[in-house]
C-alpha cells in the first residue's frame, strides 16, 4: 500500500512517467478552468445570474471579506493569488469523495510547490508595493543585526506550509487505511466526512497565511497592480 500519490505511476507520455501527483493536479486544474469559463461565459449586466453564478460570487466575495479582515484593507492582488491556492486545495481535497481521486496535496511535492509559491510572492508583491528599497530595508529593521533571523523566519514560513498541508492530508490517509482495515463499512463514510471538512479548514489555514505574510509585506505601500 501507497500513501503518497508520488509512488503511483500511472502511464507514460512519450517516455515520461507520469505518476497520480501530476495526472490529478492536470485534472483538477482543468476542472477548476473549465468550471470557471461555464460559469462567467455569459457574465453581463443584462443577464441574470443562475445558481452557478451566484454561488461562485459567494465564494468569492466571503474570500474578499476574509482577506480585508486580515489585511485591514482591499487588496485585489491578495484575492487573485491566495483565492486561487484556496480554490485549488479546496476542490483537491472536496475530490477525495470520487472513488480512486488521490488528491494532490497529498504528495509533499505538491505542497513544498505551493510553499514555495508564496514564498516567492512575497518579496514579488513587497517590491512592487514598496520599491526595491523599501522591500529590502524591511529586512533590517529595527537593526542590520536582524538581517540573517529575518532570512530564516522567510524559509521557515515555506517550510511550515509545506509540512503542515502536507501532514495533515497524509494523517487523514493514514488513518482512512487504517480504520479501513479494521471496519470497512462504517469508518470509511465517517472518516470521508472528516476529510472533507478537514480539508476545507486546511485550505482556509493555507490561503490565510500566504494572504498574511504578502500583506506584512506590502504593508504602508500603494497597492500592486
């Protein structure tokens, strides 16, 4: 047995292995863009909203209130990226429910590439809202003496992403395959539910930190564009 979706190669595409990880990130990518098209294909004053619609504006605009609550303002960029990694955990982990779905957040690649994400935006963000020396000079204050533990508090940020997302849907299939064993009927129905909402709040916890450490960043400078 396979915990990781890594260890599964799937089919080979001209000559390259490709395994669960990278087949399910593909997939839910591409149910995330096409969904996103259906949705907006027609999306004029003129015509009304259908339920689709309108519960896409509810996701969106309940992600633009928690990003204002943490940033203290309207921060368009915030919602475009952490919106984004918030929708495309969401719906790899809600997938879990699909017979076979290996979700890949699962894998510590996935969640290492969505650390380093935010990691990158980071000075990305803080130099565009700031200027180059502006961003930098944040790395010396109060004093030039806080330099190297602001360097490692920026890694350690990627890091504890990293292990977190990735340690608690690893735990959750863990468990799964365990109590599986034990009571193939019962736990499984209940250790889905628990999945689906602890994935939920994994999501949640994720996208709040990344809108976090990109707002300290862009803090007291004029909005990216």
């Amino acid at each position: 047995m396979t915990f990781s979706p890594d260890d599964r190669i799937l089919f080979e595409l001209w000559g390259i292995p490709l395994n669960a990880t990278i087949f399910y990130t593909w997939v839910v990518m591409a149910l995330l863009t096409i969904a996103a098209s259906l949705i907006t294909r027609n999306l004029r004053p003129d015509v009304p909203p259908n339920r689709w619609r309108t519960t896409l504006e509810v996701i969106v605009l309940a992600i633009q209130a928690q990003i204002e609550e943490v940033a203290g303002r309207r921060e368009n960029h915030l919602l475009y990226f952490a919106g984004t990694i918030f929708l495309f955990v969401a719906v790899s982990n809600l997938l879990l429910v699909i017979p076979g779905f290996e979700p890949p957040t699962a894998s510590l690649s996935t969640t290492t590439a969505l650390a380093l994400s935010v990691l990158v935006a980071v000075p990305i963000f803080g130099i565009t809202s700031r200027g180059l020396g502006g961003y930098l000079r944040t790395y010396l204050e109060p004093s030039f003496v806080m330099l190297p533990f602001k360097i490692i508090s920026e890694m350690s940020r990627a890091i504890s992403l990293a292990i977190r997302l990735y340690g608690n849907i690893m735990s959750g299939a863990v468990i799964a395959a365990i109590l599986l064993s034990v009571a193939p009927f019962f736990f499984p129905v209940v250790m889905d539910v628990l999945g689906l909402l602890t994935g939920l709040i994994q999501a949640y916890i994720f996208a709040i930190l990344a809108a976090v450490y990109i707002s300290s960043a862009t803090a007291d400078g004029a909005e990216p564009i």
